[in-house]
C-alpha cells in the first residue's frame, strides 16, 4: 500500500508510519510518504523505517501543501492508495480575546491543509479506489472551554470530509474520520504533566486511562484497510469512552434506591 502521512514526525502521525511499517495492522509492505514542518524528527522517523519511507518536509498552512506532498509521494511511490491527513495544532485562550491571525493559521493547518491535500491526491486515489482518513477530534462535536478556535476547526474538518465521501463515492474513494478523546502524545504532554490534573481527566472517562498514539493509529489503519471497503462518510471515536461519561460525570444515575 502506497500511504500519504501529514503530522508523521510524532505523536499519530508517526505511531501510524511504525504501525505501517511493520506490517502490524495492515500485512504486506507498504511505502510511505511522510510529511511534517519538523524537519530533524521527521528525518529520524523517516531513516528508522529505511528506504520504504520518503520526507518531505513542508508547513501545511501553505497554499502550495497539498501539490508538493503530492508530487513527492509520485515521485517515492509512483502512486497513493491512502492519505492520512494527520497534521494539526492547539491554541488554547477565549474566543474573544484570541486575534485574527491565530484564527487563519489554526484553520489553515486544522481544515484547509486536508482539502488542499484531498484536492491534489484526487486523481490519483480515484484511479487505485483509494481511502482519505482524517484526525479530528471529539471536540469537533463537544464544546471544549479555552479551545474554541480548535474544536470550531475540527467541527469544519468533519463535515467537509461528510462532504467529500459524498462527491467522491463515484469515483470509489472512501473518507472518514478518526476522533481521539484525550490522548497522550508530544502535543498534549504539557497538559497531563501534573499528576493530579491527569487523574481527574482520567477520572471521566470510562476506560479510567488517557489514549495512547498507537491506539488511535489502528482506528486510522482499519479505515485505510481493505477491511472497511464498505465504510465511508463517517467518524470513528476514539475516546475511551469518554463521551458516555456526562450522567456520571454529573452525579447522575448513582443507583440508589427512591421511594415513591
């Protein structure tokens, strides 16, 4: 399998390539194309896997993103059965107080990276059948205090790959998307450094225990894989549970006995 990776210098990103890699999720031997603006990480995932994999390095909040992945995936594979738009970022702060600037790069790098990429990758995952999978999150659908710029980016990221699996079902191409919860990885370590802030977000969700990059990874290879040949247009939770939690979370359904 030939596979796209944006973000593929840590976290998903790379958990994704190992997993590909060594042919642990999906058997066989697959090339990779891996991107990310991180030039020296990217190099070392790149030399870790060997000749399979190609670099390309490259800030997804450029307009040029999408072709110039695209190119360099021709050029390593001679073809793309998958892309894996992976890439993003976080600001934290209130939507009131956040400027502009803030606003066009976290939507640059968050939604407009994966239609970019989508749109250049087109012709050629039409041509092999071929599946997009992107990484939202489940702040795309739950409000998330002092992350609106990030949940309001992923909520955009949802629906156009919706709107994608519809106008490219024709064509035989597969598009869904993949939604951690809270999941542990370089980008969100500073927030889980404090052992007690971990425990309480621990706490509300139902698996008692952050995710891991891995872990959201095999959700992401499953959707790329022949074994989800019928499944498009949706999003797959990867959340420990999390979303189940708010009744309990709350106090609710503490199972005590009422008199009426």
């Amino acid at each position: 399998m030939r596979v796209i990776i944006t973000g593929a210098a840590s976290g998903i990103g790379r958990a994704c390539a190992e997993l590909l890699a060594g042919g642990k999720v999906i058997a066989g031997q697959h090339r990779l194309l891996l991107a990310d603006r991180d030039a020296e990480n990217l190099r070392q995932v790149a030399e870790m896997i060997g000749p399979a994999a190609a670099a390309c390095v490259v800030d997804l909040a450029e307009e040029d993103c999408g072709e110039r992945i695209v190119a360099a995936a021709l050029a390593h594979m001679d073809g793309i059965d998958a892309v894996i738009s992976n890439a993003g970022i976080i600001m934290g702060g209130a939507l009131v107080d956040l400027p502009v600037a803030d606003f066009d790069r976290i939507f640059a790098i968050n939604t407009k990276s994966a239609w970019l990429l989508g749109k250049a990758a087109h012709p050629h995952l039409k041509a092999s059948k071929g599946a997009f999978v992107a990484t939202a999150s489940m702040s795309a659908t739950q409000p998330t205090p002092a992350l609106g710029f990030y949940s309001t980016s992923k909520a955009a990221l949802l629906m156009m790959i919706r709107q994608l699996s519809i106008e490219w079902g024709t064509d035989g191409i597969r598009c869904n998307t993949v939604s951690p919860g809270p999941t542990y990885t370089p980008m969100t370590a500073a927030g889980y450094s404090d052992p007690t802030a971990r425990d309480k977000r621990e706490a509300n969700i139902a698996l008692h225990k952050l995710g891991t990059a891995e872990e959201v990874a095999n959700a992401i290879l499953f959707l790329i894989s022949p074994l989800a040949s019928h499944i498009t247009g949706i999003d797959v939770l990867v959340d420990g549970g999390m979303s189940n939690m708010l009744m309990p979370a709350s106090g609710g359904g503490t199972g005590q006995k009422r008199q009426n």
